[in-house]
C-alpha cells in the first residue's frame, strides 16, 4: 500500500457511522414487531440505537448491499417490516456506491500524481436516496394510497407478489437481472482459486500482486481510460504516466486495497470455496476513512509503494 493514501474528496457526517448488517436489521424488526425469534441482546440494541440515532449522536446508513439483499427474502410483509425499521434507523439515508467511492480514488490519485488541487465542492458521502448507492441523480416517487411520498420505502420494500407478476409480465421486471453483476464477479474469484489448485507455487509468491492486477484490470481499468478521456476532452492534462506511476496509482487507492487484502487472504488458503456472500461481506467492508481528506501535493510527485 502506498503512503499517503490517495482519499476520495468527500463530505462525511460530523458523527460516527455505524453500519449493520442485514441480519441485524431483522433481528431489530422482530424486536420491533414483538414477534418473537430475535436473539438475546436485540431489545437493547434497539433502544442503544433509537436513542443514537434519535439524539444525532450516530448515524446508521444504508447500502446497495443492503437493497440487493432485501430482494433476496422472499416473504413481503417481511421486506416491508425490515424496511421499517431501516427507515427508523438509517431515515434512508445511503452510502456512496462502491463504483462511485472507487472513481473518486482514482481521481484523487490522478491529482496527487499530477499535482492538481481538489475541486471546490466535495460530494457527500451519505444522502437520503437509493439512487446515492447507485449512482443515480434523480429518481421516482411512488405515493401511496393516503397521498404520501412512499418512494424510498417502496424501492427498498418491494412489491407483493401479485404486483410482482404484474410487474414482470407487463413492464419487464426482472430483479434477479441486477444481481448477474455479482455472479460474474464470484465466477472471477472462482476462476483464480482454479488457476491457483492447477499451480501453487502462487500461493507460496507474489500472490497479492497477482490479486492487484486482476482486480485492477477487472474492476477499475475501464473507469481510468474512461476518466483520461474525459480529461483529454475538457482540456486536462492527459495522464500519460510511467508504470511506478500507475502501480503508485493503485497502491494509493483505500478502497481498492481493503478489497485487494481480503481477497488475498481467501486465495491464500488452498480449501476456501468462493460464495456470493463473500464477494457481498468484502463490499460491506468498503468504505471511505473516517480521517480528514489529506490535501494534494504542490509539486508533481509519484504516490510510492
């Protein structure tokens, strides 16, 4: 990893963000409800959490994890009892995309590289909109029957499963299409670990540097050519840079890293199977440090390994 770390240029909130899983918040709906099923300890961790939150001590964001996961459970009255309580708790409020927070690293790296200042106005890392995890300026509203903007709990909740059919033989509606995405990243995973079973000497080399390059290649190099042409366009420098620039580049990304580490740590061991939920817990880890945005350089200056 490089040093300095090359940090998105964001706007965090001024308290701790506290983030849970899934689990958690379905555990803190049958407390809710008082249905009954919740492990021991939820009761208090939902009036912990009420009165944080409630007293703008903490926030508790949301994710497109979360979203993606939500879709997964197929009861929907139990969608919509979870998704209560994650308007309680998180007000809807989102976190970044993980895309997004990885374009802005390699922006700020490009900065850091060329010694360029960074914009006037940073982006904030948490809005109260789905679109905020997705990427998405804008969005729809959805009233219900009493009149009220229903928006963002009907796009975490779902639909019932007659408006489901509806909405599939009618309006093209396919959920399961948004989750390919992280199938073809397990199969990518999947397909290391098997190069890995042919040839172990790389477990025993340079396997993070192995890891770096495919996850570079795979999941940010589009994104680079796509931010240099843009450069290019609007009159910028081109980023026309040597190789110990660009390997300074990557090593200077904090979100890139986390996921580099993690994923070699798998790889490293010869008997772990790869699982969707894997790729899922290695983006719940991503996120932006809770330390200041360090400043750029006023020289041009390589970010070093």
């Amino acid at each position: 990893m490089a040093e300095p770390l090359a940090w998105p240029h964001l706007v965090r909130p001024a308290v701790p963000i506290l983030y849970l899983d899934l689990n958690h918040f379905i555990n803190l709906a049958k407390v809710r409800r008082q249905s009954g099923g919740a492990p021991a300890g939820y009761a208090e961790l939902w009036d912990a959490l009420c009165s944080a939150v409630y007293s703008g001590r903490a926030v508790v964001p949301l994710s497109a994890q979360h979203v993606w996961e939500m879709y997964g459970i197929s009861d929907p009255q139990q969608r919509l009892d979870v998704a209560e309580v994650m308007e309680e708790l998180a007000r809807f409020q989102y976190l970044l995309g993980r895309t997004e927070i990885g374009q802005l690293e390699i922006e700020a790296g490009i900065r850091h590289i060329l010694g360029e200042p960074d914009p006037p106005v940073p982006l904030p890392l948490l809005r109260a909109t789905i679109g905020q995890s997705m990427g998405i300026v804008g969005g729809v509203k959805i009233i219900d029957e009493s009149g009220q903007d229903a928006s963002e709990r009907g796009l975490l909740a779902g639909s019932s499963d007659e408006d489901a059919e509806i909405l599939r033989s009618e309006h093209g509606y396919a959920p399961e299409v948004a989750r390919a995405s992280g199938a073809s990243r397990l199969a990518f995973e999947q397909d290391l670990s098997a190069k890995l079973r042919a040839d172990e000497r790389w477990r025993r080399g340079r396997l993070r540097g192995v890891v770096t390059a495919r996850e570079f290649a795979h999941e940010w190099l589009d994104i680079l050519n796509r931010i240099n042409r843009e450069r290019v366009n609007s009159g910028q420098e081109d980023f026309d840079v040597i190789d110990s620039e660009l390997l300074g580049l990557i090593a200077a990304m904090p979100h890139s890293q986390v996921a580099i580490s993690l994923k070699t740590r798998y790889q490293h061991n010869p008997i772990h199977r790869w699982s969707t939920n894997d790729i899922v817990d290695i983006e719940r880890c991503l996120s932006p440090s809770p330390t200041a945005t360090p400043s750029s350089p006023t020289k041009r200056s390589a970010i070093r390994r």
